[in-house]
C-alpha cells in the first residue's frame, strides 16, 4: 500500500537541505548542513495524533507539546543522567543553579514569619482530564491515582502573599507557583521564631530570679514555695469549685504564736474559723456538707472570702 506525500527536498547553494511537506507552513521544516544544524520548527509524532514541538523564539530554542500542555521529559526506566539547564538533574537528583555570580539585588526577607503565618497548606486531587483516560485499564488508574492526595497551597491564595513566586501563563491561563520560593522563606521564619523563644526563656528566667522563694517539705510531698521563712502565705484552695472536700495549703513561720484561718461568704459573713497549730507547711480541709450549696469557698493572700489572722 502507498500513501501519496506532497514533499520536497530542495539543496540551497550554501550547502543546506531543506526537507519540507508542501502542506505545511512554509516556516515549518528541517534544515541541515555539514554540522547538523537545524533551523526552523520540528514536528514529531508518536502515532497517536500528538506531536512533539521543537522551535525556537530568536535565540531561545524550545520543545513543547504541539496541542497540550502534556509531556514527559524520559521515562522511570529511561532516564536522562544529566540535564543541564537552571536546574540541573543529576543521577536522579535536580540542582537549582543559586551561585552568588549569577545574582544582584540580594535583601533579606522581610517578615517572614508573618508571611509563613499567612500561608495555608492544603490537601487535595487534581482534575482528571482527558489524557489520563487513554490507554489501558491499569494506565488509567496509575494516572488517576497519581492525581489524588496532593499537598501543596492554592496559587490564587499565596499570590496575595507573595505576588513574586507566581507565574500566570497567558497561552494556556493557568496560575503556576515556585514551591522552591518557599524554602527560603521556612528557614528565615523558624530563625526568628526561634528567636522569640530564646527572648521568652529569658524574660521567664529573669522573672523568676526576680522572686526570692524559699523551698520548704510542702504537703504530701510537694514542695511548698515561699517568699521567705518570715512570711506567711495562704494559697488558693483546690479543688476549686468543689462539692465534696477542699484543702488550703498554708506557710507559718516558726516565729508565729498563734494562727486562726477565717472563711467568709460573699455578704462577709464569718461562717467558719480554724485554729493552725502547725508552723511551716500544713494545711487545712474544709468538708463540702458542713457548707451551703452554692457557697463560693476560696483563699488567697488577700481575699474577701478567706483570711488568716496572726498573732
């Protein structure tokens, strides 16, 4: 069977061999001479109506796809072992070219912390289109798959942050995103972030040196703090609310003769009152039915609903 092609193969007297289709554009065709140089636009097929572009713009060669955005740079079996280009690809490995002679205008990064806060991640599937239905059974779910349970951000959303790690395309109206844009800006943030931490230990620590305290036995074991062995203290009663029992923690210094702990209700009403034999850490239990339902019972340094009276 033969298949009539229109072609022509004309040789310029430079040298050059022009292979053209006399149905295509005169801009499309292959030009070779002694070095195997090609100009112009380069179609390829891969038998299913998809083709293969490769152009240029000026001096800027290009291969794209001819009809869709869709390609495939090798494959997991055929692999390149080198591409060399702003990224670099390596053995299964891509370098982004970041050498300090290829830049200027270097700034640091301004509030970054507030613009990672600003940022939302986020879980989602592609769209299924057209091109991951072709083929097989098994093909097509690799390729659903494939397109499920991605993490990333929403272009739209991280262009009100960060205007300048996006990129529309006009040809085929899509909004795209540097990921690699955002590695930078992590690293900055958890510096200051980092930074902020270290100012809080400290601001704590100096609080904390700040307030004499004085570690006593304390009850059932716990250590009891106080601003010092010549001051009483009176802490807040816990549980609190409570319905079946409470306990006050109290500190007497050895120094105090006598000691009486005076509960109030809310009309300032002494309701209850308790003798403290002990010095240093002990307590007293107040018992839940000996109260009002309802009874606000507290203690502290000062309050209006307990106090400690010393003589």
């Amino acid at each position: 069977m033969f298949i009539a092609v229109n072609a022509q193969i004309k040789v310029f007297s430079d040298g050059k061999v022009s292979i053209r289709s006399s149905t295509m554009p005169t801009n499309v065709g292959i030009y070779l001479n002694s070095s195997t140089e090609i100009n112009g636009t380069v179609y390829f097929s891969n038998g299913y109506g998809k083709f293969l572009n490769i152009s240029g713009n000026y001096d800027h060669p290009q291969i794209t796809p001819y009809l869709t955005n869709r390609g495939f740079l090798g494959t997991s079996t055929k692999q390149f072992s080198q591409i060399h280009a702003q990224t670099y690809y390596c053995n299964g490995t891509s370098f982004q070219s970041s050498d300090l002679k290829l830049k200027e205008n270097i700034k640091e990064i301004e509030k970054p912390l507030h613009t990672i806060m600003q940022s939302r991640g986020k879980k989602y599937d592609y769209k299924i289109d057209s091109t991951d239905l072709k083929g097989n059974k098994e093909e097509v779910e690799k390729n659903i798959a494939l397109k499920k349970n991605k993490y990333g951000f929403i272009a739209q959303e991280v262009q009100k942050v960060l205007p300048e790690v996006t990129h529309f395309n006009n040809e085929n109206e899509i909004l795209y995103l540097d990921y690699t844009a955002f590695i930078p800006i992590l690293v900055e943030a958890l510096k200051e972030q980092q930074t902020l931490i270290v100012d809080l230990k400290t601001e704590l620590e100096q609080l904390k040196n700040a307030i004499p305290t004085t570690k006593s036995a304390g009850i059932n074991g716990i250590e009891a703090n106080t601003e010092s062995l010549n001051t009483a203290t009176l802490a807040q009663n816990i549980p609190n609310p409570f319905s079946n029992t409470t306990r006050i923690d109290i500190y007497l210094p050895e120094t105090v003769k006598n000691a009486v702990l005076y509960v109030y209700n809310m009309q300032g009403v002494q309701i209850k009152s308790f003798n403290i034999n002990e010095r240093g850490a002990t307590s007293v239990t107040i018992e839940g039915y000996t109260l009002q339902a309802g009874m606000l019972c507290h203690c502290k340094k000062v309050s209006y609903y307990g106090t400690m009276q010393m003589a």
